[in-house]
C-alpha cells in the first residue's frame, strides 16, 4: 500500500504516515461474522435504512500513535465486553449478577455500572466518545459518497482535546449507555446518526451489544445527565431488550431475510 502523508486528524501533527483508519473498529465487525446466516455480512443501519455489507469504512486518517492511543485507551477494553462469537456476553453477563438499582416489570433493569468496572469506566466513556468524535471529525467513504455522519458543532473541538488526554469532556454533554438484555444479541450495527432534541442535540451509535447515546446542549433532560458516564452522578447502565424498540424495525426485518441456515442445508456451489 503507498503510504500516505498528511495531517493527523487527531493530534494535527504535520507531516505524519496516516493509517488506514476505520469509523468503526475492525474487531467489532470480526464481531459479526456469521458464516450461519445465508449472508454472513453483517447487518449495518443508517439513516432508517438496514443493508448487509461486508465493506468496512475506512480511510487514512489518524496517524499511527493516534490509532494506537484509540486501541489503548478504549477499544481494546469495550470489545471483549460485547457478546462474542462464542456466543458469550460478558458484560451482560457481569450485570446480571448484580443487585439492580431499578427493577421495572418489563424486565429492565438499571445497574450501577461504576460498582462493577469502577476506574476501567473510563475506557467505555473514551470508546463512545472516539466513536462520536470519529463520525463528526471527517467525511468517511460510504455508499458511493463522502459521509459525515454526525456534526458535533462546538463540541467537536472538545471531544478532540478529550481523546488527547487534555481536557475533561464538554460539560454540557452526557453519555449514556445501553446494553442489550435480548438472548443472543441481534449482531448488527448502527452507524452515528444525530436527532434534534428539545433543547438539546442527541447522537448514537450501536455495536453488538452496546448502544451509546450522547446529548449535548444546555437542555439535556435530568435523567441522561445524573444517570451519564461521564458527569457527577451515577453512572448507570440499563440492560433493556432492544428488539422491542421501534429503532430496530427496518434491522429486524433485514435480518429476518437472512435467515439462519444449518451448516449442511446450504453447501456452497463446486468451485469451477
Ligand atoms: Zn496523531
């Protein structure tokens, strides 16, 4: 591959080798693999629309201290969380143990996530937050065109000297985290995506297992804000079956076309 000279888009030191970034970490996708379904491609949404798609997107972006600060700091830490191709989900697993704050009879629960990670907590904000920020820094190849996914506006800048490790997160912004308590865990994506609030804007984003949702604004309703990972409050996590949400329809029915298929049903052709 030729290399690649140009400005770092995280720490903007010139001239760097940029590597070949992702939006979404490559071992989340390995995540979604299934050679039992009739495309083993995962199911990917944006923008109410669900595709299955074996393209990852990709560009040369960050150099490499920058790709490696990103791993360290929160990848290499949230993705073994997420339910993994063995069928194990530990960090479900982890909460399901615990006495829940709340208890509600659809069978939510809200835990205390900072009694059970406590300090590793802040590799779940700094994952969220490289995500958002990744989504809203660049315009990323997809379908054919240049994409920003989502524009942190104000909050851009912020997010940035964040990830450097030089500046709290905005105060006026609030992450929340939702895991998903649907047995196995429907393994698809939902790339950022941005909704107008009242007072507020709000973003998020789902891998296997983890939606993330972050407001920012002067308005962001007292829930989200005391119940963040990243303020003051508790730093709380609902384990709630996302299938019962109207935001995965469109996936749910792209899913049900790509049916589970025994592994002798379906033989691929002889190669000619
Ligand atoms: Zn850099």
């Amino acid at each position: 591959m030729p290399q690649q000279i140009g400005r770092c888009g995280l720490c903007h030191e010139y001239p760097r080798e940029l590597r070949k970034s992702h939006l979404i970490a490559a071992g989340i996708h390995r995540l979604l693999l299934n050679p039992e379904r009739t495309d083993p491609n995962p199911v990917i949404m944006h923008d109410g629309k669900a595709v299955t798609s074996s393209k990852q997107i990709s560009k040369h972006f960050l150099c490499a201290d920058c790709e490696q600060r990103i791993s360290r700091k929160g990848e290499d830490y949230a993705i073994p969380l997420c339910p993994q191709l063995s069928g194990d989900y530990p960090l479900r697993n982890r909460l399901m143990l615990m006495k829940p704050v709340e208890e509600y009879p659809t069978g939510d629960r809200v835990c205390d996530l900072w009694s059970l990670l406590e300090d590793d907590i802040e590799k779940i904000i700094y994952f969220a937050a490289s995500v958002f920020w990744r989504a809203a820094a660049t315009k990323w190849p997809y379908q054919g065109k240049r994409t920003q996914f989502i524009v942190l506006g104000d909050h851009l800048e912020g997010f940035r000297l964040f990830l450097l490790g030089r500046s709290e997160l905005p105060s006026d912004s609030a992450i929340n985290v939702v895991a998903d308590a649907c047995e196995p865990p429907e393994p698809f994506i939902i790339y950022p995506d941005s909704f107008a609030g009242e007072g507020c804007s709000i973003y998020h984003f789902r891998i296997p297992g983890l939606l993330f949702v972050l407001y920012t604004g002067p308005n962001i309703p007292k829930t989200f804000r005391e119940g963040a990972l990243n303020t003051s409050g508790r730093k709380l996590i609902l384990l709630k079956d996302l299938r019962k949400t109207p935001l995965f329809d469109g996936i749910l029915d792209v899913m049900s076309k790509t049916k589970r298929v025994g592994k002798f049903k379906k033989k691929k052709p002889p190669s000619a």
